[in-house]
DNA sequence: TCTTTATTAATAAAAATTATTATCTAAGGA
DNA sequence: TCCTTAGATAATAATTTTTATTAATAAAGA
C-alpha cells in the first residue's frame, strides 16, 4: 500500500494508530464494511470506538483515501482509492472482486459525458450475479 | 408504464392504492428515495405509513418490479425495472439520468464475466460528475 | 519537555429501518 | 350483492445505524 502517513500529514490529518489501522484494514479485505472494519481491528485495540471509524471513514473519504462501494441490497462497503475499475458482485456470499475496466469502456463513458455536457469525475460499476465458488 | 397491476397479480400481492401510489410515484419522478415516495404520496392520502413504503418497496424488490439504486454518499434511490443502463449522476444536485447503455459496453461486462466463470445478473453503472445545469 | 490542537472514547442523541399487532380491505366465492 | 378470509395497512414500538457532544488523551512541532 502506498505511503498513506505522508498522504494524511498532506491533507492535515494527524497519523494515529486508528487511521493507519482503518486504512490497514481495509488494504487487506479489499471492500470491507464499516462494521467489519471496527470488528477487525477490536481484536488488538479493544477500546476502538465505532465513532471512530465512522468519522475517520468520513474524513479519509473527503480527501480522497477511501472509497464507499455503495451495493444494492446491502451495507456500503469501503475501499482504497484506486483507478476506476469493474466489481464483480456475488448476490450469494456477498464477495466482491477488482477487474480493470477497459479502455474502451471508459472512451464511450467519455463520449456519452460529452453528448450530455457531464463532466465526468469518476465511475462504479457493479456486475451483480454469482460468482465461481457458489455456483453449484 | 406496464400494468403493474396484472404483474403485481401474478406474484400474489393484492392490488392495492398503496402499492399503485407507490409504482406510479416511481415511475413519474424517475428515481426517487422512500421518504421522498412518502412526501408525494402523502399530500393525497395523509395516512400513509413510513412503513408500508419501506414495506412494499422490499416486496416489490423481490419479485423484481422496483429496483434499489445506491448512490455514494447519499441514500439508494429506486427506480422501476428497465433494461441495464447507465446513469449520470450530478454531485451538485443530486439528479439522475438515464442513458442507454452501448452493445460494445454489454459484450466487454459479458466477456469479462465469462473469463471469471461469472454468472452475470444484471449491472449498475453509475458516472459520477457534475451535470449541465451545475456548471456555471 | 512543553504547548497546542486535533483526536479519541464514551456516551447521548438523532435518524433510519424493521417488527408488532389490531384494524381494515381486496379478492374470490356463495 | 353479500360474506369470508387471507393478506395489507396504520400506528406504534423496538431496533439498528449514524451523527453529535464533550472530557480526556495523544500527536506534532517548538
Ligand atoms: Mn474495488
Ligand atoms: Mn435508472
Ligand atoms: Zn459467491
Ligand atoms: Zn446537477
């Protein structure tokens, strides 16, 4: 993971144990949800507060670190920025994976933004369905 | 818009002016949240419940009339079943347009579903950004 | 080390969603 | 048209989720 202290010194954030262990936690699930993220990091901090991770997630996402995955039918879930990219979403256990998007994708996102004078800023999208290993 | 009521029928759920209220306020705003169904509806039937729209908005979820759009950082909005589109969603003001999602875009999200061994549903494919009327 | 200021934990408050239940009504049959 | 009945609604309570408050705490720089 990139060098996220110097990334929230630069936005004015203080480094503390919490942040680094959101951001931490969430490196490592991948897409996590705030629940999740406060569960996993109990485990060797257990006076955490769900405050904390809320306002933190809050925070991290208005300077532009972390990422709601919002998901029909559940709970956001949270990422690191990364480039745009396509979710593969499991509607039986709830997995989702990373695939990058094509270049030609993107060209006729671009094109359509600029048919309708949308100035495009950034995109989510989520193929719903079922993936390998609940397929039986 | 179809006839609901023949589709609401067919899966068992009685016709009610509730459940029509609730499609018709749907299908006349686009894509609308549940308190702002509730608003609408209330000005001509003050006695609707919060909880018969959340109620019906989950039943006819599930049998596939009404479907949930979620929106980074704000609440879902729900729109009536259509084929996959895209949509172009203001940060400004919120609104949400529909636009016609390319062949080209289908076959790229087929073709990727298929070298994952994915069994693709359905897809959400949300541009974020900022729309004509919020330039200035 | 000291000082300052942002951050945290704990808690309360508010907002959103779901559950409960008595009453009511849509739909089908007599 | 008038029952009958299963399902729906309204009203309310309960629960869950999210945000606000604040005293204590800890990071960062002097
Ligand atoms: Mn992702
Ligand atoms: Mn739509
Ligand atoms: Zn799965
Ligand atoms: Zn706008």
């Amino acid at each position: 993971m990139t060098n996220y202290q110097n990334l929230l010194k630069s936005y004015g954030l203080k480094t503390t144990f919490q942040r680094l262990s959101i951001l931490k936690s969430i490196d490592i699930a991948g897409h996590i949800t705030i629940d999740d993220i406060h569960k996993d990091i109990l485990t060797n901090h257990p006076s955490l507060s769900l405050a904390t991770v809320y306002n933190n997630i809050l925070k991290m996402q208005n300077i532009g670190v972390v990422v709601e995955v919002p998901i029909s039918g559940k709970k956001s879930k949270y990422e690191l920025i990364k480039d745009d990219h396509i979710h593969l979403i499991c509607q039986k256990c709830g997995s989702v994976v990373d695939k990058d998007i094509n270049c030609d994708v993107e060209q006729i996102f671009d094109k359509i933004s600029v048919e309708n004078n949308f100035v495009l800023l950034s995109t989510q999208n989520n193929l719903y369905g079922v993936c390998k290993d609940c397929i039986y």
